[in-house]
C-alpha cells in the first residue's frame, strides 16, 4: 500500500499524544514529505519503537 510517510507520522502522533505529553517526550519531524510502499500496521509499530528508543 503506497502512504504518505508525514501523514502517517502526524497521524500516530495525533493518536498518542496524551500519552507523549504524560511522559513529557518532545518529538522532531523533518523531511517526511514522501510516499512509501508498505502494511499500515508495521509501518506505525515502527515509528512508536523509534519515538521510545530516542527517548
């Protein structure tokens, strides 16, 4: 399935959101903009494990 990565990353944060601003977890978005082929599922598993091993 062909995503937008940025709407993606918006999207997962949006969801969770509560839960970065109870753990006080800044996060940073750059250079996003761009389309990847990939399962909705594994692709926002991936992102949450890169949003909790840089925190």
């Amino acid at each position: 399935m062909k995503l937008n990565l940025e709407e993606l990353c918006f999207d997962v944060l949006k969801k969770n959101s509560k839960i970065f601003i109870h753990n006080k977890v800044g996060v940073e978005r750059e250079d996003l903009d761009m389309n990847v082929f990939t399962d909705v599922k594994w692709i926002i598993i991936l992102i949450l494990i890169n949003i909790v091993i840089n925190f």
